[in-house]
C-alpha cells in the first residue's frame, strides 16, 4: 500500500526504515522524503512508527540523557 503518493513510498518501506531504527516521521522524511510535500501522509506515518520500540524514547522515558540525545541541562533551563 502506497503510504506516501508524492514520493511512492510504501508500508513496507517505512517499516524497514523503522526497522532500521527510524522512530519518527522526520526521520523517515529524512530516509525518503515521505511527508515533506503535501504532508498527508503524516499520520499514516505516525501509525506505522507505533508507540514501538524507539533506542532515544527508551532513553528519554528511562532518564537517560547525553549529550548525543538532549541538549545539556543547563541549556534547557536557559531556554526554558
């Protein structure tokens, strides 16, 4: 099924990137351009991705933050 009709990006391609470790639509985007044009294809995108299995997320959730993942704390606060 065409997931993106701009691009011609299927299911199945946004689950190997998923698979690959893509946990949300920007990182598809990245991957495959899908999502960057008209943009409906957003949630369906949203839909695949799940609530699944995600390296940064399981960080995030377990308080795990580095540099690599977040900014540093004190800039948060700053910004904040």
């Amino acid at each position: 099924m065409y997931v993106c009709s701009c691009f011609g990006i299927t299911d199945k391609q946004v689950k190997e990137h998923a698979a690959a470790g893509a946990c949300t639509p920007r990182q598809i985007a990245s991957a495959t351009k899908a999502g960057t044009d008209c943009g409906s294809c957003v949630r369906t995108i949203q839909g695949l991705l799940g609530r699944g299995a995600c390296p940064r997320r399981e960080l995030l959730e377990k308080g795990r933050t580095g540099a690599a993942v977040l900014a540093p704390e004190s800039e948060l606060v700053e910004a904040a």
